[in-house]
C-alpha cells in the first residue's frame, strides 16, 4: 500500500513537506518522483468538494485535499495533500493519514474527515439503490408496453 502526504511548512515557504510510507523524504529527487504522483490527478473522478475538504478516487487510491488543525506563522490553516492506496477501508486509511501526519507533529480533524467520507459512501449506494430501481421499473414498464403492444396485434 502507498501512501503519499504534502504538507505546507509552518513558515509557507515554497518548498512542501513530503512524508512517503510513513518516512520524512529530504532528498529532493525523490520528493519529486513522489509529489508528480499526488500532483497529476486530473484522471481521478471527484466525489466532493467544500471549503474544507477536497475527496477524488481513482481504482483503489483515494486523494484527499484538507486542512490541519495547527496553523502557519501568519495564522492559516496548514494545507496537505494525501494520496492512499486504499479507499474502500476508512478506518485504514484515517489511522495512516493520522500516522502520516504525526510524523510532521500535525493534527487532522478526523471526525469532521469521516463524516464527510461516510455521507459520500452514503451518496453512492444510494445512488446505486435508485439506479437498480429505475432500471426495475424500465423493466416493468417494456414488459406492460410489449404486453399491451401484441394484444392489440392478436
């Protein structure tokens, strides 16, 4: 499993901080080879968007756009990125983002990211249960059309 965090530094200076598998990355070569994998997500489909939190899956990776609790020198909420490896358990994937970001001393607002991520999982098998109930009545409704079609024919 992957897992990929960018965070902001505390000063907002140009360059982010990139913790790869749990491991603070310094050598910039790598920072890079990693940071184009979470930078390039124009192919993952976005499932929500608000001011605090941005969500995009993509096969099993789920990207997460946030906020952490602590703040910058200038008093702004210190942005990260998350890419992980694994979206279908949340459980699994608050516990690393957690891990992840303990590694740069900062604090995620985990109830307010499982809420979020529970109301869209939510959003989705609703949306399947209602997909399954129009094709049903789809279904109905050809049978009575064709019904009503040969017996006016015979």
């Amino acid at each position: 499993m992957e897992r990929i965090l960018i965070s902001q530094r505390e000063d907002a200076s140009t360059n982010e901080l990139l913790v790869y598998n749990g491991l603070l990355i310094t050598d910039k070569n790598e920072v890079l080879k990693h940071a184009k994998k979470v930078i390039y997500n124009d192919d993952f489909k976005q499932v929500y968007k608000d001011d605090f939190v941005k969500v995009k899956v993509k096969d099993n990776c789920l990207y997460l756009s946030s906020y952490y609790t602590n703040k910058d020198n200038v008093g702004r909420r210190i942005h990260y990125t998350y890419l992980i490896d694994a979206k279908d358990n949340l459980d699994v994937v608050l516990s690393y983002l957690e891990k992840d970001s303990e590694v740069l001393d900062r604090q995620i607002e985990k109830d307010k990211i499982r809420n979020i991520i529970e109301q869209i999982k939510t959003n989705e098998i609703l949306k399947n249960r209602l997909s399954k109930l129009f094709l049903g009545m789809s279904i109905v409704l050809g049978v009575v059309v064709l019904y009503y079609f040969f017996k006016k024919i015979y």
